[in-house]
C-alpha cells in the first residue's frame, strides 16, 4: 500500500443488502434498513465509530437519514464528525449540528458567507476547501494537520463513496451484509459516480477476513492501488 502520511488512514463502512444496495430506493432513509442489523452488529458499528478519530458522511445522508453518528451503544468517545457540503446548505437543525459531539463542516469558496456565520454560530468548525466542490484530499490534509485525524470511517452515502475511491483516498472497506434483495436500477449501492470504460479502471480490493457478527456476514478488504495491483488477473 501506498503510504501517505499527509491524510488519515480511511476506512468505508457500511450495511449493504445482498445486491449491494444501501437503502430501499432513491430518497429512501438508510434507517429502515438500519433496523434489520443484528445487535450485535450495530455494536460493531458503535466500536468503530469510538475506535476512530473522526467519522464522514455526505451532506445528502445528513439531509436523508438525518444521521447523528454519535457512539451510543457502547462506552466511547464520539469521533468529530465530518460533512462534506460546497454550499454550506444542510439544515441548521440537523443532528449532525446538536453539541452532543463535535462537528465539522467542509466548505468550497462559493458558500455564502451568511451560513458559514450561522454554522459558527452554532458551535461547528467550519473549514474551506475547494473552490467549487469540496477538494477531498485537501480535506483529508487539514483533517490530519489542524484536528489530528489519524483514523477516519466514511459511512456513505455512494457519492460520497465515489470521490473518495476515485481520488484514491479509501485504504480499508468493511461490509455488514445484509440478507435482503431489494433491486431497483436507481436504488443507491455501495458506490455510485460514474461507470467506467474498462478492467484497467477498477478497483481491485483484497478480503483480509470474514466473519459473523450474530447472524450478519461481515467482510474485510483492503483497498489495492497501483503498483499493489501489479500481476493480478
Ligand atoms: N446503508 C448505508 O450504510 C448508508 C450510509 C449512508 C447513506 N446511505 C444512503 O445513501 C443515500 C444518500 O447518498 P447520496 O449518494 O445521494 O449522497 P451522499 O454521498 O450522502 O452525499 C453526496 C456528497 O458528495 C459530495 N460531492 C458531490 N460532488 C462532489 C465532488 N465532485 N467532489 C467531492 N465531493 C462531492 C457532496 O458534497 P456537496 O454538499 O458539496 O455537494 C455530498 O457531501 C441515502 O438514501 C442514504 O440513506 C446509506
């Protein structure tokens, strides 16, 4: 593996069902899904998330599921919690925003001046990066140089999966697979973004584990890029 020592080592979690997808349909809430989990893995969730430094979801997640990523079913700290959004645009009433847990906001240079000011306002650290959209590896540099984000989990949603995998920036994907088949053509899955033209561009991972957590399947990769991928088929 590549190492890069100016960013956080990145995991990507998430429950998927058996076709890869993370929530009944477009528009659709992850919490219904959510509820299926074993016990014993929304556990392993909590220990994660209190394993980690910080944690990251997309600002279509925070507007979707109305997430809070605290730890809470376990002992543990809860990591900063980290959104994407270029326009400074998510609800001032999130939970993400509630002062149960620090937050930070990752800003482009075109949001307005007037939310950034009602985000600081309410307790959030509020940092710039990018121009138009969030550049993800300057956030990944700040996160690690300014809050000391050794560790950071990405719980989704796919775009936001996207561009991390795209600019190489995902070395760990941990799964909870859940027994359910829920099709749709536009039903977001694990990574969404664009498709690509060929082999050459895909993503090769390497399964380092398996193992049930009660009764859901859980999967370990890491994430292969390079010169890692160098003679396999
Ligand atoms: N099963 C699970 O584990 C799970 C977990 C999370 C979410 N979900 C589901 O996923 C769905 C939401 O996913 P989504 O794909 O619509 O949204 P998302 O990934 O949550 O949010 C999109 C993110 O991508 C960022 N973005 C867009 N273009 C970018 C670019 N060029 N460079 C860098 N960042 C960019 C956006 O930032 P801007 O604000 O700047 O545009 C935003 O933060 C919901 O249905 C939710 O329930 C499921």
């Amino acid at each position: 593996m590549a190492i890069q020592t100016d960013r956080p080592h990145v995991l990507m979690m998430s429950e998927i069902t058996v076709d890869g997808k993370l929530t009944l349909k477009k528009g659709a809430s992850s919490k219904i899904l959510m509820k299926y989990m074993d016990p014993a893995t929304e556990i392993l969730l909590h220990e994660t998330r209190a394993a980690y430094d910080a944690i990251m979801v997309g600002s279509n997640t925070i507007r979707i599921d109305n997430s809070f990523l605290t730890v809470r079913l376990v002992e543990g700290k809860s990591p900063l919690r980290v959104i994407p959004n270029s326009r400074a645009d998510i609800s001032p009433e999130a939970n993400v925003l509630r002062s149960d847990a620090p937050t930070l906001v990752a800003v482009s240079e075109s949001a307005p001046e007037e939310r950034i000011a009602l985000l600081r306002e309410r307790g959030v650290f509020v940092e710039v990066a990018g121009k138009d959209v969030i550049d993800l590896p300057l956030l990944m540099h700040i996160l690690k140089e300014r809050y000391g984000v050794n560790s950071l989990m990405i719980e989704g949603g796919p775009t936001l999966n996207y561009y991390m995998i795209q600019n190489h920036l995902v070395d760990e994907v941990r799964l909870i697979h859940l027994p359910f088949i829920v099709g749709g053509a536009d039903t977001p899955s694990l990574v969404g973004g664009m498709h690509i033209e060929n082999e050459d561009e895909m993503f090769r991972l390497q399964l380092k584990t398996f193992y049930l957590c009660g009764t859901n399947l859980v999967t370990e990769y890491d994430v292969l890029y390079g010169e890692d991928t160098d003679g396999m088929a």
